[in-house]
C-alpha cells in the first residue's frame, strides 16, 4: 500500500509540473485532481505514525480539497487562505518529525514542496511558475523512484 501511495503522489507531482512546461498537455488536466483526491485517501488508509499524523492528517486533507475544487469547482469563503495554510502547516509538522520519521530524500523534498506551494499560494506569489512546476516534476519523480 506505501508503495502505491508514493507511485500516486508522485504521479500528481509529475503531471502537475508536466501541464506548466508543456501545454499541450491540458487535455490531460482532469487527472491531477484525480490523483491528488486518490493521494489525499490513500494517506488517510496509510495512516503513518503517530508522531507525524496531525502533519500527514493535514497533507491529505489539503489534497483531498485541492483535488475536489479540481473537479467539482467546489469553494467556500476564505478557500484562498484555508488550503495554502493546510499545505504549509502540514510540511511544518512534517518537517518538525523527520528526524523521527526513517526520512527519504523524497519525503523531506515532498514536505517542503508543500511549503512552496503554501506560501506561492498565500503570498499570491506568480511569475515563479516555470521554477515551481520543474521542482514539482523533481519531488515526483523522485517519490515515484522511490517507491
């Protein structure tokens, strides 16, 4: 199951980063929020240990709603500031127990990408997309390799 997990994610990642560098893949932009609700619940079902779990909780918690406003245009007041604050709570908590975590390169590379995209998303950050989106496709391929 960790396995899957991993190849999920960073199947996201890739696709994520691939769709900024390459437009004319867009016809596959469906998939990412696909990926990020199937990596928000696979997560949840692989819960890991209890010193990292709020971090995790909130990672997954954070994908699972970018994945569904992906699909279902869901929203709510304040979604803009809600959603970037889970991505980067959850890589503080999870950066905060790596030590304790039996750390990948891949792990700590996904935890800091989703502080990345906490703060791109918060500080409204834009022109960095390019940078964000080879990084994106860097902590996938990783992950996947890793798996």
């Amino acid at each position: 199951m960790k396995k899957i997990l991993w190849i999920v994610l960073g199947a996201y990642l890739i696709l994520s980063g691939l769709i900024v560098l390459i437009p004319s893949l867009g016809e596959l932009s469906l998939a990412i929020p696909i990926l990020a609700l199937a990596a928000g619940i696979l997560i949840f079902i692989r819960m890991p240990s209890k010193p990292s779990r709020i971090g995790w909780i909130l990672a997954a918690a954070f994908l699972l709603i970018d994945g569904l406003t992906g699909l279902t245009g869901l929203t709510f007041k304040g979604i803009e500031v809600v959603v970037p604050a889970l991505a980067l709570v959850a890589s503080l908590l999870l950066l905060a127990r790596q030590s304790k975590i039996k750390s990948k390169l891949a792990y700590v590379l996904f935890f800091s990408w989703l502080a990345m995209i906490g703060l791109m998303r918060l500080a409204n950050l834009t022109g960095l997309e390019i940078a964000q989106s080879i990084y994106t496709l860097f902590v996938g391929a990783l992950l996947v390799l890793e798996a």
